[in-house]
C-alpha cells in the first residue's frame, strides 16, 4: 500500500480500492477472459501477473516466519493466511495453464506474426518456439525426413490453403456490459443489433465480441 | 501441464468465484487485522459488523468466531417477491439485475459506487479503476438476485443455515425460483435457433450460464456451421446492394435445413 491508497482511502469521493484488491479484480477477470475465450489473449503488460507472483512470494515467507512461533493466537490468521494463498496460487495456475494450452493446440500460430507473438509472454515465447522446435524435429526423424525437401514444412501456404491450425474466432462467448452500448453481432440468418443496458449478458460470436472487451465495454463471463 | 478443460467456465470454477462475494458478518470474538495478498482484513470487534469475502465468512462461521448476516435478497419476503415477477409480472424474462450500487459521498448524497469512472467517458484511461463487477459487488437490496445467487444460497443454508431466518421456507423458495427460471433458461434456446446473432440473457445467474454452457455454446456453434454458406450467400447479396434478408424474417429457420439440403445435392 502506498501513499496513493492512503489518500484515495480517506476521500470519500474517489472508490477507494486499494491496489492489492485492485489486483485481484484485475486477476479475476484476466483469468475468467482466458477461460471463456477460443483464441490466447495479450498478456497483461502491467506487470499484473509478475507483481502478483512477488506478492504471493512474499507471503510464503511471512508464512514461514509465522510456523516458527508457536503463539495460538497467530495460529488462526495463519490458517487464514494459507487458505488465501492456496486460493491465489489456483488463480495464477489456472491462469496460466488456461495460456499454455492455447499456445500448445495452436503453437505455429501465435508464432506466425509479430502480432501474435507479441501476446506471450518472454517465457511462454520461448516454451512455445522450443516446443515447436522439438516437434519438428521428432516429425523430422520419424517420418518427415523421407519426404523430398518441399514436403518438409510443417508452415506451408501453397495454393492458398495453410497447414497452420487457427483458433475459430467465430466461437460464440458469454459477454456482460460494463456500460450501456449498442452490441452489433453477426448472425447466420440476420445480423443482430441490440441496445445493451449495464448487466446484461448477451451470448455473441467472439469476433464480435472482442471490440467491446478490448474497450473495456464489456467483460467475458 | 496445460490445463485439460473446455472453453468457459465450469461449475466447480464458478462456485470458486463465489466465493469471493463480498458477505457481512457479526463477529463473536475480537480478531486483530490479517495481512493478506487481497488487502488487510478489517479488525474484528464484537458487535461491530463487518464485510468479508465469503471464504473467509465461512471460516470464521466454522470455527464459530462469527455470524454470518444473510442478504437482504435471500429475506422469504424477498424471495417471494422475486417468484412473483418471474411468474406473473414478467414470466417471459428473467427478473433484472440489482441496480449499479450506490455510496454515501459524505455529503449526505448517494452517488453511484464507482462514478469516477462515467459512462460518458467512452474510453477508459490506463490509470483507472476496472469498471468493478460481481462477485465484487456490494450485495444487492432485496428483491434483486445478485449473479451468484444459486451458489450464494446454497452456500449460505449448507454452512450457515442457523444463521438464515425461516431456512426451511427460504430453501422452498430457492426451489421454485430455480425451477422458473431453468424453464426459462431451456425456453430461451429457441432464440438460439433463430441465428440472429446477439442473444440477451438479461439478469441470468452465474450457475445458470455455466450448468447450460455447453448446451448453449454448442447449439450456437451448430447452427453457425449448418447456416455457413447461406449466410455466405446473406452476406455477398448484401455487398452487392439487393438488399434483402436471407431467408426472410420468420421463415429464417426453414431457409437453413432448405440450404443444407442444397449443399447435399451438390
């Protein structure tokens, strides 16, 4: 908690969340999107889930130093302590599991463009290259290698048709609005245009859907 | 390692984010602050109330350091007024969810609980608060369900029914309301069929949602793959300017089966 959190906790005209609670919301809410969504999403690039990994570090040491005394009083807010840590650990686990197995049943996509590469993370980056590198050359040993060179590529997108497995972005998706918004949604026999109220969950495609994420007008559920 | 389970959220995954609804409760003991990762609980203090997370409710209810109050919405009163909208006023819908919650601004005014952030402003800042949803929500007043109501309830009655007045009406009334609105739920998926494109559930719980998610998700993605190419066929006429709606209005449903029989033939 810093001075900023102080402040904004005695003036009644601001939410006062702490940015600890901030966090989790933030967390939740990442890890409910990557749930629900068919494609892997941008990591989040405010360091949310590094600071959320010290912090859970820094309560793994609090609960080490607190085993240590045997005081029956603090035995209780250890309980609840770990409790909240196991409960944080499953968030970010879930989380990231959620990510790496986008990354794995689509590896050579979100390597194909910058774009997409830039939605991993550092790590998931070079797990996804090293896994997809391993893979080639197992194929390679095991069957690819008594093909001709031209048969070789795992990326090929000759006579407009590509190797490479796409996520189906067309997928439908729980959305709810944050504010109210008009929600356009492509159909098979109409288009739908719906004037959305704050609340209320709309069942869309995920292409449509995606703009009002992004602008923070809705959120997946 | 990767994680094995479908797209969206299921039900073990949804009562885990009920649990972090926001509760209150009537301490029984004095129980100093905790430091936890979420922020630092407040010091508890009998009888002062306090607003936890209801992880933390329950397990401060199981060790009988505290009361948990009930919602005002779980109230029989309440609950009967909710059954009453679902079945007369409105038995089409689902009764509307609470509205945005408001706070004191120390002025004597209510204001809307987050009004820093308004709606007029289209594009959030990078500084701002998330725009706050369940289960991070204030409980809702009664006669409003909040999002996590079913798991809420049953929460509440298994763990803490001495604490719920009237618990055996309360669980009846939970009953019926459950029944109405899964018939509405299964009533709603003959939007579904239609192939409009945007389906509102307005005010659907979070239980509802993930117990028919897959039903759901896969009569849309079914429809969608069935009507492809005659929505393919919408949309080029369109570009070229005819105008006309594939299939018209109320026949829209006819005009798919007749489309997949046409791709047969070829």
């Amino acid at each position: 908690m810093d001075i900023d959190d102080i402040l904004r906790e005695v003036d009644p005209s601001s939410s006062g969340l702490p940015s600890e609670t901030r966090d989790l919301q933030s967390l939740t809410r990442v890890w409910v999107a990557e749930r629900s969504t068919p494609e892997l999403l941008s990591w989040p690039t405010d360091g949310l889930v590094e600071r959320v990994n010290g912090r859970i570090a820094s309560q793994i040491e609090r609960v080490e130093a607190l085993t240590g005394d045997m005081d029956p009083r603090s035995n209780f807010a250890l309980i609840v302590i770990q409790t909240e840590l196991e409960r944080y650990k499953f968030l970010v686990r879930s989380y990231l599991r959620a990510r790496l197995a986008k990354v794995d049943r689509h590896a050579l996509h979100y390597l194909s463009t910058p774009d997409l590469r830039a939605r991993l993370s550092p790590t998931e980056l070079a797990y996804a290259t090293r896994h997809q590198a391993l893979l080639h050359n197992h194929y390679l040993a095991s069957f690819l290698g008594s093909f001709g060179p031209t048969l070789q590529n795992l990326n090929d997108t000759a006579g407009n048709i590509t190797m490479i497995d796409t996520p189906d972005l067309e997928n439908a998706v729980f959305i709810r609005l944050l504010r109210d918004g008009r929600v356009m949604g492509k159909g098979v026999d109409a288009d739908g245009d719906v004037e959305g109220r704050t609340g209320d969950i709309i069942i869309l495609r995920w292409a449509d859907a995606k703009p009002l994420v992004d602008t923070e007008t809705a959120e997946l559920v | 390692m990767a994680l094995p389970l479908p797209q969206g959220l299921v039900p073990t995954e949804v009562a885990f984010l009920c649990e972090m609804e926001m509760v209150t409760i009537v301490p029984r003991q004095r129980l100093e602050s905790i430091p936890l990762l979420s922020g630092d609980t407040p010091a508890l203090r009998p009888p002062h109330r306090a607003q936890m997370p209801l992880w933390l409710a329950l397990l401060l209810k199981k060790q009988r350091r505290a009361n948990i109050v009930p919602p005002a919405w779980l109230h029989p009163a309440s609950l009967a007024d909710i059954i009453h909208h679902e079945t007369n006023v409105d038995p089409q819908a689902f009764s509307p969810p609470p509205p945005p919650p408001t706070r004191a601004d120390g002025r004597g005014r209510a204001r809307p609980f987050q009004d820093n952030i308004r709606s007029s402003r289209e594009q959030p800042k990078p500084g701002d608060d998330p725009r706050l949803a369940p289960p991070f929500l204030p409980s809702p007043p009664a006669g409003y369900l909040p999002y996590h109501w079913l798991e809420l309830a049953e929460t509440l009655l298994a763990h803490a029914a001495d604490d719920v007045p009237a618990a055996a009406e309360v669980r009846s009334l939970l009953r019926d309301l459950q029944e109405v609105r899964a018939a509405k739920m299964r009533g709603s998926t003959q939007s579904l069929e239609g192939g409009g494109g945007v389906v509102v559930l307005r005010g659907v719980g979070a239980m509802e949602l993930a117990e028919s998610r897959a039903f759901v998700l896969g009569v849309v993605d079914g429809v969608r793959k069935l009507g492809a190419s005659a929505e393919a066929t919408r949309r080029e006429e369109e570009a070229i300017g005819g105008g006309g709606r594939y299939g018209g209005g109320a026949g829209g449903r006819g005009g798919n089966f007749e489309d997949s029989d046409e791709e047969m033939e070829f």
